[in-house]
C-alpha cells in the first residue's frame, strides 16, 4: 500500500531555524542593549530547548515555556524583563525568518498534486504561518496544523488525533511523519500508529525504542523513499 498522505514538521526539516533564531536573539539583545556572544547564545538556546522539551512531556504550559524562558535568562544576566512583552518582541523577530533548508521547495514542488501535503508544527500559530507564508512554503499544503490552534502538541496522541479527524479520506497505515525530532515527530507518530521518516542531516544515532521506518539525510532522499518504500540510511 502507499503512501498518500504526508506529514510535515518545518523547523529543522523545512525551514532553517538556527538561523531564524540567531537573527532574532541578536536583534533582541540589540534591543536590550546586551552585548552579543556565542555563550549567551549557546545558553539562551539551551533553556529554551529544556523548556520545549518539558512543554512535549507536558510538564509545563505553552505559555509557561516562552515567557519564563526570558525571565530565566535574562535573570541570570542580572536583568528583571517582563516575560510576556520581550517574548512577544522576540516572537514578531521570528516571523520574519524564511531561509530555507537546501532542498525544500524542489522536494514539494515534486511532491504537490500526487501526496496530500499537510504541516504538522509545534510552535506560535501567528509565527509559524507568517514564517510559511514568507518564505513561499504554504502555497503547498492542504492544510497547517500548530500546536497553537489545536490545543496540543507533538508528540501528545490528541494532536494527532486532532490532525486525522480533520484530513479527509486519510487512513492513517497511508500516512508518513516527515520530521528532525526524535521526540516530537518520530515519537509522536509511532505513538499514532502511523509511519516515520527522520530527517537526520547531523548523522544522530537514535535510540532502539524510537526506530524511525525510514532514515534521510537529505530531503531529496525522500523522493526515492516514497518510490521504493526501502529504507534509506
């Protein structure tokens, strides 16, 4: 049986966010006039990934996550923000960000009229449709769900769940996951029960209980995964 629906994450797998990020922190720090270094960056980045990740497991809220990542940070600079105003400056920075990763649009201009093509993302819905919309991605899809607008996030089932109660004629052993995270995308779709392609461009190894169905390196790659159906490593 193949495939006829597919599933897209964007960041890291469509668009470029390392450097939608950085261009944004640094207009930031600009902004407050903080000096700019990659420490800062570096650890700006990892509070932010250990509040996503706990976000994912559902340890804290949405909004727990982007405002007290600020907060945390800049408290340990020696500075009180408000959470909530920097993050939303931040947040207007990030929508402006639409490099692409080698091989996006080609892939879907392959891939648009013979797939449904659906986007599946965690994340602000205001930023991620601005950010689709900017760089030329969403003229491509079907539709795009954020985690946002659903009211949950990857890897929970319900959003999932929310997803394929709102694709028509979708089954879901015809539906492939295309996305970077372990956690999110290769997670969330065995736990939907539906198949899996890591995007996987750094050479990561991935652990024996979140074996992806399909591995690529490349996003060209997936072309020949959904001719073939043979896994590409």
């Amino acid at each position: 049986m193949n495939y006829t629906t597919l599933l897209f994450d964007i960041d890291h797998t469509l668009l470029d966010f390392d450097a939608t990020e950085r261009a944004a922190l640094r207009q930031l720090f600009k902004d407050e006039q903080l000096e700019w270094t990659d420490e800062r960056e570096a650890r700006y980045r990892k509070i932010n990934r250990s509040l996503w990740q706990a976000l994912e497991r559902g340890e804290v809220t949405r909004n727990e996550a982007i405002t007290s990542r600020f907060v945390t940070f800049f408290a340990e600079q020696g500075r009180t923000v408000d959470g909530s105003q920097i993050d939303a400056r931040y947040r207007t920075y990030l929508s402006h960000g639409t490099e692409l990763i080698e091989g996006a649009i080609e892939l879907l201009y392959v891939l648009k009229g013979k797939y449904q093509l659906y986007v599946v993302t965690n994340g602000v819905a205001a930023t991620q449709h601005a950010r689709l919309k900017g760089s030329g991605l969403a003229p491509y899809f079907d539709g795009i769900f954020v985690s946002e607008e659903t009211g949950y996030q990857k890897p929970m089932p319900a959003f999932f769940d929310y997803v394929f109660d709102r694709i028509p004629d979708v089954t879901r052993d015809q539906t492939l996951i295309i996305g970077d995270s372990l956690t999110a995308d290769i997670q969330g779709g065995i736990t939907a029960g539906i198949a899996t392609c890591w995007f996987n461009p750094g050479h990561a190894k991935a652990p024996v209980e979140l074996t992806p169905t399909y591995t690529i390196e490349r996003l060209d790659q997936l072309v020949t995964v959904l001719e073939t159906k043979e896994e590409v490593r």
